[in-house]
C-alpha cells in the first residue's frame, strides 16, 4: 500500500473546495449582524434606492459556488455529504461563539460590544439554520437533476438553476422566519418589519445573489477545468461541460 499504509490521498480539489465552503459558511454566520447599503442609480419598486444587505451576503453565495464545483467534480452523495456536515459545524460555531461570550472577561474588546457583536439572536440563528439546510440541500438535488437532463452538457445552466432556485428558497426562508414569522409568535418581536419591508428585504437580495450566480458561471468552468486536468492528468480545460 502507498504512502506509509495510507489509502490514498485526498484530490487536492476536494479539499480545497470543502475548505472553501466551511471557509465561507463561517464568515457568514460571523458577519451576519452587520447591514450593508448598496445605492442603486435609481429606485426600484418594492426594494427603493438602495438594497439593504446582511454582511453574510458578502461570503454566502460562495457556498454555492463551492459546493456546484463539488458536486460537478465528485458526484451527488459526496456533495449532500459536505452540506450536511457543514450543517453540523454550525453548532460546533455556535457553541465555541457562545463559549467565548460567557467566559471572564479579562480585558480587551469590551464585554458588552463583544457578544452584541457575535452573540445572533434565536431568530437569526433558527432562520439561517433552516434556510441553511432547505437551500444547500435543494442545490444539489437540482443540480443533479439538471445534470441528468441535460447528459451532462450545459454545466452554465446546472449551475445558474440550481443556485438561482436554491437562492430564492434561501432568501425567503431566513427573512421570513428570522423578521416576520417568529417575530410574529412572540419571539424577540422587536425584529418584526411590516410586509413592505419584509419584501424589500427578500426581493433586494435575491437580486444580488442571483446576479453573483450568473458572474460566478466563468469560475465555475475555470475551477473546474482545473481539477479535471490535474486529477486526470490531461488538460486543465479538458471536460468541463460534462
């Protein structure tokens, strides 16, 4: 057996990948407190003249870009196998997050802006959690369904439908449940928005991360192509599309 007794090793591709998903993942959850402003040229109905963001929007939509690249390469099993082991790593955040909070404060950043800053409440949490799981799981289905349909031609459209569809769910489960839903059962009301508000929200970033799925199509070919050619030992171009 090579390598000392070991199997084999792990494709290069395959690590980088999952590292990038559990990577982006991490700093979503992290950066989820801050809103981002986007100015728009001009105003747009239902989202106004500006698209108002959660800092995660910034790192998320690349999960999908990792995990799309992760299915093209490994197959459908490996894929719901990274997204549901990342599912549980984020319990593993959660729980070291919320370790730090209430350990003695020995100094440094003060206590009180610290756990404001990292410490999301039950609505952030259970709203990205559930959309989290829905979102990442419905992308490799129909992803794969995609795959199927098309005999593995069309990689583009695998993954613009796959992320699109899963985006959409995404967006309308975490700001329904975390700022109408719960809200509304009596949890933590003060985050409760008026439906306007709500849609402004929804519909602003589905426009953002729809528009990332379309510009990340181009790296998606690229990342690809790579571990193609490095793993099978051809041309980093070859087999992209199928």
């Amino acid at each position: 057996m090579p390598d000392g007794g070991y199997r084999r090793s792990l494709p290069v591709g395959a690590v980088a990948l999952a590292a990038l998903f559990v990577t982006a993942l991490v700093t979503a959850q992290v950066t989820a407190a801050k809103l981002i402003a986007v100015p728009l040229p001009a105003s747009l109905p239902v989202v106004g003249a500006s698209i108002l963001l959660p800092g995660a929007s910034v790192a998320y939509p690349l999960t999908f870009f990792a995990s799309d690249c992760y299915a093209e390469l490994y197959g459908k099993r490996p894929a719901q196998v990274l997204v549901n082991v990342a599912f549980g790593m984020n319990f593993v955040l959660l729980a070291l997050v919320g370790l730090i909070i209430v350990a003695p404060h020995g100094g440094g950043v003060p206590q009180e802006t610290f756990a404001t800053t990292l410490g999301a409440s039950l609505n952030i949490v259970v709203g990205s959690l559930l959309a989290y799981l829905v979102s990442q799981n419905w992308d490799v289905v129909v992803f794969h369904r995609l795959r199927d349909y098309t005999a593995g031609e069309a990689l583009w459209l695998r993954n613009v439908g796959s992320t699109a569809t899963s985006q959409a769910l995404d967006t309308v489960l975490f700001v329904g449940v975390a700022f109408a839903v719960l809200p509304a059962l009596g949890v933590n009301p003060g985050l409760g928005l008026p439906l306007a508000a709500v849609a402004a929200l929804m519909v602003g970033q589905y426009l953002v991360k729809l528009l990332v799925a379309v510009l990340d199509t181009p790296f998606v070919y690229l990342v690809v192509g790579l571990a193609r050619g490095r793993e099978d030992g051809g041309s980093p171009g070859n087999g992209t599309d199928r």
